[in-house]
C-alpha cells in the first residue's frame, strides 16, 4: 500500500492521493458492513472510532508527504520509532506489563534504524527536503504510536469489518475538510493505483484489527519490523531505489528483535509419572 501510495502522491499530490484512498476504502468495505447488519456502534465504540480515524488521517498525510521526499525503504525504517514509543503508550494507557524481551526487541529494532539513517547522513544525502521528510516522518511516527493503542482498545469492542469502515470513512471526512485549499484535480492513470491502495487499506485494518484483538501490543508492535523487508523490494521493483550496506546491516538487527520478541519460550516436558 505504502509504494501504491508513493507513485499516486508523486503523480497527482499527497493530499490528493490520501483522501482519495480513504474514500476508496470506504466504498469498498461500508456495504459489506452494512449487510452485515449489526447495527449503529454505542457511544463509547463510536467515540474510539472517531478518534483512530482522526489520528488515522493525519498521521497518513503526513507518511505520505514523507514518502515523496524519501527512498521507501528508509521512510520505512526511520517509522520505526513508533513502535518503540507505543510499548509505553501500552504500559501507560492500556496497563501492559512490559516483558524484558519486548524492551530489548524494540531497543535492537531502533539501533537497526539508527544505522540506516546514519549510512545516509555518510552519503551526504541530507537535503532539505529530506529534512523535511524526517520531520513529516517524526510526526506521523507519535500519531502511529499512539494509534497502537487506540486499535487494541478498538479491537476489544468491535469487529474487523466495522472498524474497517469506520477508519476509512471517518479518516475520509476528515481530510475533506482541508478539500478546498489542498484539493487538485487527481491524473487519471492515479486513480487505479489510489483504488489499489484504498483497497489494501482495508485488507490490512481488518487484519490488525483480528490480531489486536487476540495478543497484546507489545506482542504485535515488534513484527511491525519485518515491513521493511517488503519495503526494500518494493522500493527497488517500482522506484529503483538501492538497497544500501548501511540498510542491510540494519535489517539484519531488525530481524534479530522481530525473532526475540515473538520467540516462543521453550517448555519443558512434563515429568513421568511414578
């Protein structure tokens, strides 16, 4: 969805692009929710969809205008952060006691990040506007984090199809607001790749919504990790973007933290009995 997103922000602007997505998205999924019949969500389920899709919507402009500034993959890695500030936003807002294993996951995840990002300041690549990418990147990161916990307390009373659509639609609503001052006229060839990305939108909020519903935060948040890895393929196949020493290096610890974190402990069997 991430590098659909970058081809339709670069081809018919940021704004343009995400709040099409989300309308897309929302088309796509509110008729199967309202088949479904279940009715009106109450006013607290209502309240914590309001609030995820207005993080939701800025928190997605502001990816998406970093992806325009920055190679896929390392937008990708320097995201990571989020994941990291989200195990305390779980401990402080949802009352999750934080294994040790999660703590030194994240921690490994984040020296990953680091490495990247200083391969990059060795190549002298630090535009302004890659500047500016980082900043955008920093601000969507606090609203990712945060948004962590809000799809946990959100998965708790609602179902995948209705969160779904209310991420979409409500996130939608949203950016319309700024329509008049942000909006341009979308480039035909855009609008299929928006499509694609509104629907892999949705695909994937239900998916977490389904997860988050079943393992806490800290579980879930460290295989935020693995993304990278489809983001340095994908940053090559469509934008011929190079995956650099620095990026693979940091790869490898971001794996490593994936595999501590969600590693089973092993349980011995149980004793014969006498």
């Amino acid at each position: 969805m991430d590098a659909l997103m970058k081809d339709a922000a670069l081809a018919t602007g940021t704004y343009t692009a995400t709040v099409l997505r989300s309308l897309f998205g929302a088309a796509i999924i509110a008729p199967i929710w309202m088949i479904r019949r279940t009715g009106w969500p109450n006013r607290t389920v209502m309240k914590l969809h309001v609030e995820r899709g207005i993080i939701s919507a800025f928190m997605a402009l502001s990816f998406f205008f970093a992806l325009t500034k920055l190679p896929l993959a390392e937008a990708i890695a320097i995201s990571f952060i989020a994941p990291l500030i989200a195990l305390y936003f779980a401990r402080v807002l949802l009352g999750e006691e934080i294994q040790p294993k999660a703590i030194y996951a994240s921690i490994l995840g984040f020296i990953g990040t680091m490495v990247i990002v200083g391969g990059k300041f060795g190549r002298g690549d630090m535009s302004p506007d890659v500047w500016l990418g980082i900043a955008s990147l920093g601000f969507s990161a606090v609203l990712y984090a945060y948004n962590f916990v809000v799809i946990r307390r959100q998965s708790q009373v609602a179902g995948p199809v209705e969160i779904a659509t209310f991420h979409s639609g409500i996130g939608g609503l949203v950016l319309l607001l700024f329509a008049p001052f942000l909006a341009t006229v979308p480039k035909t060839e855009a609008l299929m790749t928006i499509a694609g990305a509104g629907a892999l939108t949705v695909f994937g909020a239900m998916a977490i919504a389904w997860a988050y519903a079943r393992s806490e935060a800290q579980a879930l948040v460290p295989i935020e990790y693995t993304g990278f890895l489809w983001a340095s393929l994908l940053g090559w196949l469509f934008f011929r973007e190079p995956v650099t020493l620095p990026t693979l290096a940091g790869t490898a610890l971001i794996v490593t933290g994936c595999w501590i974190a969600t590693r089973r402990p092993r349980i011995p069997p149980p004793a014969a009995a006498t």
